[in-house]
C-alpha cells in the first residue's frame, strides 16, 4: 500500500509538470498566432497578395508630342489596329503552314512584296520529298563528307526550282507563303506584324473575336508617328523601331519588355526617357481577371528650338540655288550643302539643313541629309582667320594694326603660297576683309620661331600646332560641340608638323572641320568668346489627356562650355575684322539686307574619292561662310558650306558663287520676317 501511494504521488507530479508544459505550449501557441494575425497579419496578407495577384502592363502606350519654338505641332501619334503573330514554343512548321493558309482566307493583304525566293522556300517545305529529288546522289555523298554543308544543299534545291513547279500555285498559295514568311521573319521572341496598314474594322474584330482558334495570332492598337511638316527636318527627328538584339539587355534592364517601341536615331534616341509613355497597368488576379489600375499616360511633350517655317524655307532656298548651280561650268562634283542658323546668345538651333541633289528622269531633286552637319566635315578654308589671328594676338608676335606685305611665301622644294590676290601692304583689319594668306604665313612662321627667307628651308617647333589648336579648340573648332544627337564626328586632325602644314593650318588648310562646329566657331565670335553649348531642346511639358500643352516640366537652360582666353581688345578685333569683311571686303553683300552684319568667307583646296574605289583621287574647290547680324546684339549666325563647288581641272576659270547666293537669300527671309 504504501509502494502504491509513493508511485502514485510520483506519477501526479509528472502529470502536473505534463499540466504546466502543455499550458506553457499552448500560451506560446496562442503568442504566436496572435503575432501572425494581429502583429505580423498585414505583412502575410501581403504575400499571400503578392502571391495571387499579378500586376500587368498594357499595350504600349502613345509617345510624347513634338513642336517647334512657336509651338506648332511637328510630330503627333495617331492610333492604328494591327494584327500580329507571336509564334507559340511547340508550335511545328506544319502546324505554322497550315495556320498561315487560315489566315490567308480571312486577312485582305498586298502580296507584291512576297521574293521569288520566299515562295521557293515556302515551296520545299510544302513538297520537301521533291526538294530531296533534285540533289543528285553524288550531292549526297559530299554532303557525308562534308564537302558540301547543309545550307549548299538548300541553295542547290531552291536554284533548281523552275517556274513550272511553281505554276500550281494559286492566289491563295501566295498569300500563305506570305504570311508564313511574315511570321518567321527576325528573332523567333518578338511579335510579327502581319499588318499594319489598312486593317479593316471587320478584320479586326474577326481574330479579336477568334484568337483562341489561331494559334498566336492577335490584335491590338498601337501608335504610330506622324509627321505633320512632310520631309522637313524628318531625319534630324529621328525614327522608332523595336528593340533589337544588340540593345535588348538595356532596354531590359530599364523595365522595357521586347515587343516595345523606341526611339531609334537622333531626337527620337536621345530623348527616349522623356518622350517614352507609362503604359496602362492591370490587376491579374487568381481567377485571372484583370482589373484596371491605372490608365496609360502619354510621354512628356517636348519643344524644339527650331523654327519651322524658317527650317522649311532654307530647305527650299538651298534646293534652288543647288538645282541653279548645277547649270553652270565646273559644277560636276556638286551636290550638297550644309546650313546652320543658331542663336548666339543661347545656342539654340533655329535651322539645321543638309540638302543633296539627287538626278532623276525629270532632272536634279533635293533630298535630305541633315544628320551629316554633324559628320561630314571639310577644310574650311579662311572662315577660321579670325581664330588664326587670335593666336598672333595671344602669343604677343602680332600687335594691334601691325602692317605687313602680302607677297608670296617660298619654301624650299614647295610651289610659292600667295593669297588669292595681292594687296601689298595691310594691317590686321585689311587682312580680315581682304582674306590675305600671307599675313597668316607670317603670322605662323613667327608662332613656330621660323627664320624665314626666300626659297630655303626653315624650322618650325611643332608645339606651334598645338598652340594653334588649343586657341582653335576654345571655338569649339576639333572638338565636339557636345549637341543633344547621339552621333557627331570630331573631323581629321592632321598628324603631320611638316613647316608648311602649320601655315596651311592657319588659313584652314589642314584640319577639317564639320558644319555645327563652324557654327559654334561663329557663334562663340557673335557672343564675345562665350562658347555655348548648340542644342536642340528647348523645353519640356508635362502629358496632358487634351490637345494644348500641359504644365511646364522644365526649360532647357544655355549651356556655357567655355570663354575665349583673351584680351577684350584682341577680341574686339577680329570682330571689327570681320565687319570689315562685309562692308568693304571680300564678304561684301554675302547676307543681302541683314543690318550691320559680320562675317567671313572661305575657300579650300578639297579633294574626293569619284570612283569609289575608297581612295582619294580628284581635287576640287570647296566654298565657306560662316556671319551673324546685326553686330551690337546679334540675333543669329548663320553657317554654309558647300563641299567640291568647283572642278578645277577643266580649265575654265569660271568659279559658282552659289554658296554666297545661298547665304544672302537665307539672310534677306531671315531678316524680312520682321
């Protein structure tokens, strides 16, 4: 009995610890579930959310608007249906041939763009027995060892498909082989447009209505560009596309899917972020309704600095007077003209053209080359003296109203280098106005530390060429001028510190230089050696659900990149140098009725590749002038260079002066506007 009652004892204490460790249990139990509900709820709430809803972007959404500085409307988007292919993974090429016959019977398109070769290729995978049945044997054997490749053998069956094989085809076997090519054309990811243009109210409803029944197969509206002013300044907006290959890791990588549009050259590229739109985004919840959370917003509106009637107008001007040139003697290598008009005290491109004549069966027509302002440098010729004269200025061997000779300069074994007329004895201003070389000559021999006689040799330091350079530079003359377009070119920057290349280089001889920097050059001498930074953009709205601009995102401010290095009184100068120039010198009525203008013309030994051939092989004139009015307050500059004006080996004197025409005609619009 009392062993009974020891055991029993023993055994209520285990029961009361089990008591105490099951009362324990359940108070952390209840601890634990408290802190999931209540504590740590809304956090599980949001996984589980996380977990069964998905948000979804929409289609792309509509691009921002483009205008000019007087707010008209350049670029606009309009809305267009489109029936696209985006292929499915296990989808066979029998299967794709057989929907694309489907597809054929319910979709209206235009067959002429389909290549024979197409149809071939559509042909053997539709007969591949009888493609096996036109390699001989023989061909097989190679091919076993390996003495023909596979892509051999397919060339060999599609040469030996005749036409008679493919007489049984019939409209609708066209349109078929159309189609499938469509539907396989680039990178098997992206969606295949099978049409775009001219889509149907019926034919989009038909496979909006049936995309369960063709297998990849879908619709939807997306947004295209259009361009209200036609051709005018087209290539310098840009173009859009979709993401490529190459660029697809970016584009990635900054949330953009692989169906998207975008920008593709020039403003369209540069300004992606701004003009892209935030796509409509939707609730895909776990029975896989979708439920609209936000609405699709177009991109920002963006302003341009351009004006359009004026870009229109110089686009008109220069076609004429190229078409006009053309007309006349030793105008067989000319074909194009670059102009620049830029506001100097902003660096705000009001005109940026580029025109060639192209020949046609109704005789010479302009088309449009702007981009290559940017990368299509020459020799400039004496356009650059005013820069060329700073260094004389700078360095301390040339002084204010200094007088020289102008006679010609002989090196030994180098033909005599005159100007192109002689003046005799000049000052600093005359040799402006007159465009003298010797003075420049001299000017340069002193920068180098030449010993300089009559038809002997003389020595040169080569830190004179970077003398030279480093002072052109502060013009934004062999240096980018940083412009907002995704390509710009530096131009040829000589190698050579031959002696004579430093006096070529001081007449614009020797490097060469691309239209939008001779504009900066211009306009950097129009703004008293301030260097600002040329561009394009001029301001940027907020998007707006209506027709008129939305708030005021921001204003693109100029862009100071630098100062000339220099006296005020060697600056003031050259720019009475170059009002010389147009009143009394070389550049007289070169910009027609502008009031009080300045400027400075240029002419340049230039030489061209004319059998392709990628060697250089023919020498030719070439014609500049950069200017800006009036003098006190410039409102503009203006920049034309006409590449290979003349031909010199015919040996008629005869020399066009459509580059002057070109600059006076442009000036005259510009300044009778009012």
């Amino acid at each position: 009995m009392v062993k009974f009652m020891k055991n029993h004892k023993i055994l209520r204490k285990r029961i009361f610890v089990l008591e105490i460790l099951v009362g324990c249990f359940f108070v952390i139990l209840f601890y634990f579930l408290y802190h999931i509900i209540y504590t740590r709820g809304v956090f599980y709430q949001q996984n589980l959310k996380n977990l069964t809803e998905v948000i979804v972007e929409g289609e792309s959404a509509p691009r921002g608007r483009i205008y000019d500085r007087n707010y008209n409307l350049l670029v606009d988007n309009i809305a267009v249906p489109v029936i696209y292919y985006q292929k499915e993974k296990k989808i066979t090429v029998k299967e794709e041939i057989q929907l694309a016959y489907e597809i054929g019977k319910h979709l209206d398109i235009d067959v002429s763009k389909l290549h024979i070769r197409n149809l071939k290729e559509f042909y053997l995978l539709e007969y591949p027995k009888k493609g096996q049945e036109k390699i001989t044997t023989e061909e097989y054997e190679k091919l076993k060892r390996r003495e023909l490749s596979s892509k051999e053998i397919e060339e060999l069956k599609i040469s030996r498909i005749t036409e008679k094989e493919l007489s049984i085809y019939k409209e609708e076997n066209y349109k078929a082989a159309y189609l499938y090519y469509l539907m396989n054309q680039g990178y098997s990811y992206q969606e295949k447009i099978l049409k775009t243009e001219g889509v149907t109210d019926e034919e989009y409803a038909f496979f909006s209505e049936n995309v369960d029944y063709f297998r990849g197969v879908n619709t939807k509206v997306t947004w295209q560009r259009k361009y209200l002013y036609g051709e005018t300044l087209r290539s310098i907006l840009g173009n859009i596309g979709p993401v490529t290959k190459e660029n697809k890791n970016k584009y990635l990588s900054l949330g953009y899917q692989l169906t998207d549009r975008v920008g593709t050259s020039n403003l369209e590229l540069q300004y992606e972020n701004i003009l892209k739109g935030v796509k409509a985004k939707y609730l895909k919840e776990g029975n896989s309704s979708l439920t609209k959370i936000s609405d699709a917003i177009r991109g920002n509106d963006i302003v341009l600095t351009i004006d359009i009637e004026l870009q229109k107008k110089v686009d008109e001007l220069i076609d004429q007077e190229l078409i006009r040139a053309k007309g006349e003697a030793n105008t067989k290598y000319l074909d194009k003209t670059y102009v620049v008009i830029e506001q100097p005290s902003t660096g705000e491109i009001l005109a940026i053209s580029g025109r060639k004549l192209v020949k046609t069966e109704n005789g010479y027509q302009g088309t449009d080359i702007t981009p290559y302002a940017l990368t299509d440098p020459m020799a400039p010729g004496s356009v650059v003296k005013g820069a060329s004269m700073l260094v004389g200025y700078n360095t301390g061997v040339l002084k204010i109203g200094e007088v020289m000779t102008d006679e010609c300069i002989k090196l030994k074994s180098i033909p005599a280098k005159c100007s192109s007329h002689q003046v005799g004895r000049l000052n600093d201003i005359i040799a402006l106005s007159e465009s003298s070389n010797v003075y420049q000559f001299k000017i340069a021999m002193r920068v180098g530390g030449a010993n300089y006689s009559y038809n002997a040799d003389i020595k040169i330091d080569p830190n004179a060429f970077q003398i030279y350079r480093d002072t052109f530079s502060q013009f934004g003359l062999g240096v980018k001028t940083g412009i907002d377009l995704p390509v710009e070119s530096l131009g040829y920057i000589g190698k050579s510190t031959k002696p004579e290349f430093l006096l070529n280089y001081a007449i614009g001889q020797y490097d060469t230089y691309t239209p939008i920097q001779l504009s900066q050059y211009i306009t950097t001498i129009a703004s008293n050696g301030n260097r600002y930074q040329p561009h394009l953009l001029k301001a940027v709205y907020e998007p707006t659900n209506i027709e008129n601009l939305g708030s005021l995102a921001y204003e693109v401010m100029p862009i100071l990149q630098g100062k000339v290095d220099t006296k005020v009184e060697y600056f003031k100068r050259i720019q009475e140098g170059f009002q010389a120039v147009m009143e009394i010198g070389l550049g007289k009525r070169v910009m027609g009725d502008a009031p009080n203008p300045a400027g400075k013309t240029g002419t340049s030994e230039s030489f061209i590749d004319t059998d392709g051939d990628g060697k250089i092989d023919t020498a030719t004139v070439s014609n500049a002038f950069v200017g800006y009015a009036p003098i006190e307050n410039p409102e503009m500059t203006i920049t034309v260079t006409s590449p290979d004006v003349e031909d010199p080996s015919t040996g008629v004197s005869f020399h066009s002066y459509v580059n002057r025409r070109i600059a006076r005609e442009i000036s005259n619009y510009y300044f009778s506007r009012g």
